[in-house]
C-alpha cells in the first residue's frame, strides 16, 4: 500500500512539469503565444491547490480503493482527451481534469501512508514519499527532453495516460479501506472561499513580474480578504471543510514552512537551470535537461536514507545542515554558471538537490508527527496544499526574477549572454535566501519542541525507557567463555547478557542466538535438542568442550546497540523495531555503564495495561454519565 502510495506521489508531482518543455511545439501547433501557454503549467498548479482541501472529505467518505481508481481515472481520461485535442482551448480542459486529479492524489496517497506506517518508521515512509514528491517534477524535465528528440509532444499525453493506467491497476489490487468512514459533507461556500483566496494569492505572484503590478497587486488583496472570509467560517460551521486546529501547534506550522521551503528550491532550480543552460549556452533541451539528471536519480536513493536519520536521530542537526548545503553549493552553481562548462554546473548541483532530501521529507515529518491521530488528516490537507503553493510560487519567482533581471540588462546594453546570466544569478539569490530562512526556522522549530516538552513534563512526566527497564542485570565478564555464558543463562531463566570490562563498561552483547548459529555452523548436530536422544550425543560432548574453551568476545556482537536511561518509550520502540533485537542494554548518559534491560516484552506488557486502563476509566466514565 506504501509502494502505491508512493506511485501516487510521483504520479501527481511528475504532471505538473511534464509538459513544461513542450510548450514551443505547443504554441507553433495552435498558433497561441507564451502568455497562453503558460496556463497549461499555471492553470494546473491553481486548480490543483482548489482541489486539496476537498481530498479529505472525500478520504473519509469514500472507500479508499474506490477513492484512488476513480481519481487515478479521471488523470487518465484528462491525458487521452489531451492527447486528440483539436484545439488549444480543449487541451487546457484536459490539463484541468488533470489537475483535479492531482490535487485529490497527494493528499490521498499521503493519509494512506500516514495510516499504515508504524509510528516508529514514520519518517522512513515520509521519507519514501518525499523521495518520490522531489523525484517526479525533476525526472519529467528530463523525460519529456528525451521523449521531444524522437516523437511529437503529443506522445506525452500518451505516455502520462499509460503510466496513470499502471497506477490505477495497482490501486486496485493492492489497496483496501483505512480511513474511518462517514457521510461528511462539502460545504460549497467554503469550497468557493478557499478556491478565490488561493487563485487569487497564486495569480498574483505568479502575475507580478508580467502585466499590470496594480492588477496583481488587486488579485492578491482578494486573495487575502477571500482567505480571511474562508478562516472565518471554518470556525463558526460545524463541519469545516479544513479544520483549522494543526495551526494551533507551532511545530507543525514551521514543519510546512521548511517543507515549502525546500520545494521552492526544487521548482526554482529546475526550471531556471534548464532556461539559462539553453538561453546562455544554445544547448538543446535534451542536454539542458540532462544537467540535472545525476542529482536526480541520487535523491531518490536519498529520501529513505534521510527518513531512516530522522527515525533514529529527529532532524534536529540534518534539517538546518540540508539548508546550509543547500545555500553553500546553489551559491556555487552560480559560480560555475559564469564559466562554459555545463559539467562543472551539473556536478556542483548534485549535493544542493541530494541536500533537499535531508529537508523536503524530515520537515514534512516533523510536521505530522506532532498532530494527534484526530487531526492529522487535516494536517494532510494542509501539507498538501502547499506543495501546490510552493510550487507555483517557487516556479513564479523564480522565472519572474531571472525574465526581469535579464531585460534589465539586455535594456542597458549587456550582451543576451551576459544579460541571462544577471538573470540567473538573481535566480539563485532567491533560493539562496529562501534557504537560509529555512535555517532560522529549524532553529527555531526545535527550540519550540523543547520548550513544549518541558512543560508538558512538568504537567505529566512522561514515562522513560528507566521505568520499565529491568534493573537486575546478570552480566558476563570479558575473560569467560561461551560455555559459562550458557550456564549464567540457564540457572539466571534469561536469554542473554551484556559483556562487561575490567572497568565495568560495556565491552559486548552474547544472545543465545549467536551460540546457536555457531554451533550450526562447526557442530551441526548439536545445535539441535534432539541430539540427547540420537547418537549425536558424542557431536554434542564435543561441541560443549569446544565451547568451554572458546571465550565469550569471540561470538558476541561488539557494536552493541544502546539506550539510554532517561529516553522515551518511542526511542526504545524505534531501537529494537530498526536493529531487529529482543532486548537493548540501559545505560546511564553519564558513564556509559549498563544499568538494565529493556525488552520488547516489557513495552508490550506496557502497552498492554495503558490499554485497560484507559478503557477501564473510560467505562467508569461511562456509568458515572449513565447514573
């Protein structure tokens, strides 16, 4: 279900720049201009952003399988009446089915991921799926330039219709029903107000650097006074189309920004970059697009390895240093940009578009993992909501910037190259901002968990892994051999022990499972307990003399995963569940000594009693009503 969920991400993502490339072709076939054309891209980001905030009515209302084929259906239809378009005016008609579809696919995909992810490898799922969000408009460039070298642009449409059908089947054998369903309602006025305020907002950026300032300036105060008009009557309905309370949580707020943050990196990069590389240079759209092709394909293998990071360490150290290479190596690019080597530009974008792996995916993450289980389809939405908006925007600003830095120049009597590259320096200063912004709010992101922390401690203490730890450890000493490790195990009913040192520090873990898999390996026979009643008696007095005389370090694990004392029950969750382990050695933050055992038996039998005691207070509560 993940791996569909991910296909989705992907699939949604990948359209918005798909057919970016093919807008010549587009405008010679239907003899329209730039200002026209440009809608296929902007029109799609707009209606995509209206469409988010209804994806979590729908969620909760529809069965999920049917849900996803009916949206993944109606991209396929959009790509197949693109495809035969006579006319332009048909062609943006399917590109807007196109985006419906989009903008009920991200939110979708995304509630299924939050649903059926193990809390504890939530960030290696999130990762998964931002991996796929920062791959899918990156990969299409390059796609769409190679697909152009060969076919007509129409061959695109044919090509996004097929790769919507795979999804679509996948969907429908792999995906069931996770979301609680009920028989919620859209409410129009809402639905009008949200869809006003957001075209409003987006055409007014994605307008400001084109046409009349006074008109976008106009169509940005609308924007704002629909947004407000829309705040206003989600708090007074009793069912809002958004429910407004993940904006009451701090850490969630500056998690979307950092996230918007790092996509309008993504956006802003891969359209400018490919503009100057043709514009500046005269290379053609294939080898433009190729440019960006290596960091690319080594940001997908970045994303799960970054949410791995994040599961094990939270973001507070990678978050702020993916922004700071980010700013150090785009500043770089614009460096290499001044000289003719397009390999040097390539290679120097790699780490800062690797860099947005350590953002894009730990920040969406950190976001949703402080909503409670109520709230986070809301947070969904809103997650949601903003990859369109930091999408248009980063494309907007972007283009905006480097189209009038560049007549500037060109008007004050600049070489085009020269012009260009004013341009594109203005580019990369935008993002170059954008990122050190996204520093100072990381910074500030986590000072707010700790502050919130520490006062939900002093409310209610919030038990450690030291509360259901076993403090009675038996250990072994370094100069012992396997053979009295098995006889500690026996007389002590435990399964293994940590190792100590002379110095009583943690030298090595020896589980009865490793003396097994030596014992399989050199004493075959032995390792099994039927060997007391066969003749392998001999293999087994041999097998227990050699371990008599083997020591304890050669079969123990020396890397020994830890805890310590004072972290949360999550944390030893996330250690034994990522290590595979049975139970982790407690040690004391100040001297690194063991000091128990925690066991996955133990959280379970935690678990266990939280459960019935909840439930048993909740029936009281019950009663009490009832009387």
């Amino acid at each position: 279900m993940i791996a569909v969920a991910a296909a989705a991400a992907f699939l949604a993502t990948f359209n918005e720049t798909f057919l970016n490339v093919a807008f010549t072709p587009i405008m010679q076939d239907f003899g329209v201009d730039v200002s026209s054309v440009q809608w296929l891209t902007t029109g799609y980001l707009l209606v995509a952003a209206v469409f988010v905030p209804v994806a979590n009515v729908l969620y909760h209302r529809f069965p999920t399988r049917a849900l996803f084929v009916g949206v993944v259906a109606l991209m396929t239809v959009g790509s197949v009446m693109g495809a035969l378009a006579p006319t332009f005016e048909v062609l943006l008609v399917a590109r807007l089915l196109q985006a419906i579809g989009t903008g009920l696919l991200t939110p979708v995909g995304m509630n299924i991921t939050l649903a059926v992810s193990p809390r504890e490898k939530l960030g290696l799922t999130m990762g998964i799926m931002a991996a796929m969000t920062t791959l899918g408009p990156s990969l299409a460039i390059v796609l769409s330039g190679v697909i152009l070298t060969v076919a007509p642009w129409t061959t695109l449409m044919w090509v996004f219709g097929a790769l919507t059908l795979a999804v679509l089947l996948a969907g429908a054998v792999a995906l069931r029903t996770v979301a609680d369903l009920g028989r919620p309602v859209v409410d129009v006025l809402s639905f009008i107000l949200v869809a006003v305020g957001l075209i409003g907002l987006l055409y007014g950026v994605s307008s400001a650097f084109e046409g009349s300032p006074l008109y976008a300036g106009a169509s940005a105060a609308v924007g704002l006074l629909a947004m407000w008009l829309f705040i206003i009557r989600q708090r007074r309905i009793d069912h809002p189309l958004l429910d407004l309370r993940p904006f009451s949580n701090a850490p969630f707020v500056l998690g979307v920004l950092m996230t918007m943050l790092g996509l309008v990196f993504v956006f802003a990069m891969n359209v400018t970059i490919p503009l100057f590389l043709q514009g500046a240079l005269d290379m053609p759209p294939l080898v433009a697009s190729l440019a960006l092709a290596p960091g690319i394909l080594l940001t997908v293998g970045m994303g799960p390895v970054a949410g791995r990071l994040f599961d094990r360490h939270g973001g507070r150290w990678s978050i702020p240093l993916g922004f700071l290479i980010m700013a150090v190596f785009v500043t770089l690019v614009g460096v290499a940009a001044g000289y003719s080597s397009v390999w040097m530009l390539g290679i120097l974008y790699v780490p800062a578009v690797l860099a947005t792996a350590l953002v894009i995916g730990p920040a969406q993450t950190f976001a949703l993992s402080h909503l409670d289980r109520e709230t986070s389809p809301h947070g969904v939405t809103v997650v949601s909501t903003s990859f369109q908006i930091a999408g248009c925007v980063g494309t907007s600003l972007a283009v905006g910037i480097y189209g009038a830095l560049s007549a500037a120049n060109a008007g004050a009597g600049r070489s085009a190259s020269d012009a260009l590259l004013t341009g594109f320096h203005g580019a990369v200063g935008l993002v170059v901002v954008t990122s050190l912004i996204g520093i100072v709010l990381a910074l500030l992101a986590y000072r707010s968990v700790r502050s919130r922390r520490t006062a939900e401690s002093v409310e209610s203490p919030a038990p450690t892994v030291q509360s259901i730890m076993k403090s009675d450890v038996y250990a072994l000493s370094t100069d012992q051999t396997v053979l009295d490790a098995l006889q500690t195990f026996t007389e002590r009913g435990i399964s293994g022990a940590p190792i100590l040192d002379s110095d009583g520090r943690l030298a090595g873990f020896l589980s009865d499972g490793d003396v097994l898999r030596y014992l399989s390996a050199t004493h075959p026979s032995s390792a099994s307990i039927y060997s007391y009643v066969t003749d392998a008696e001999d293999d087994l007095d041999q097998a227990m003399s050699d371990l008599a005389k083997l020591n304890v370090m050669r079969l123990a694990t020396h890397d020994v995963v830890t805890i310590d004392a004072g972290a949360a029950i999550s944390d030893a969750i996330a250690a034994l569940s990522d290590a595979r382990l049975k139970k982790v050695p407690v040690v004391d933050k100040d001297n690194s000594r063991p000091i128990g055992i925690v066991s996955r038996s133990a959280i379970k039998n935690l678990a266990i009693a939280t459960y019935l005691r909840s439930r048993s207070e909740s029936m009281q509560a019950e009663r009490s009503t009832r009387v």
